[in-house]
C-alpha cells in the first residue's frame, strides 16, 4: 500500500457542522484511517490519507460540494 500524504484542497459550500461530517465520513468510508480537518471559514479541507487526491476530490463531489483545486 502507498504511503500516506497529506493534500490540501479547497472546498466551495461547506457551512455549517453537517457538511464536515458528511465530508469526513465520505472520506473515512474510502480509508478508514483518514485524517480530516475542515476548515469552514476557508474551505480549506486537509486530509492526510493513502487516497489519491483524485479519489478524495471525487468523494467530495458526491457529497454535493466543490472541490476549487482538485
């Protein structure tokens, strides 16, 4: 398995506690051993995970937000 990293991204319609929960569980369902931290104020979403950024982007998505720099 690859080495975890750790990716910054940008997120556009997050606002309130529920949508960090439903991004961190979307992201925790793809890797359990995921570490999130949302930032609301920004958007800045940090995830320290073995996902690609490609496969966090999309978990995003689903989610119904958007993602500014996938």
């Amino acid at each position: 398995m690859n080495t975890p990293l750790t990716h910054e991204l940008i997120v556009k319609g997050m606002s309130c506690q529920h949508c960090v929960k439903a991004v961190t569980q979307a992201l925790q369902a793809q890797d359990a051993q995921a570490q999130v931290q949302v930032e609301l104020s920004s958007g800045q979403v940090t995830v320290h995970t073995r996902l690609s950024r490609e496969a966090i982007s999309a978990a995003i998505a689903d989610e119904g937000y958007e993602v500014q720099n996938p």
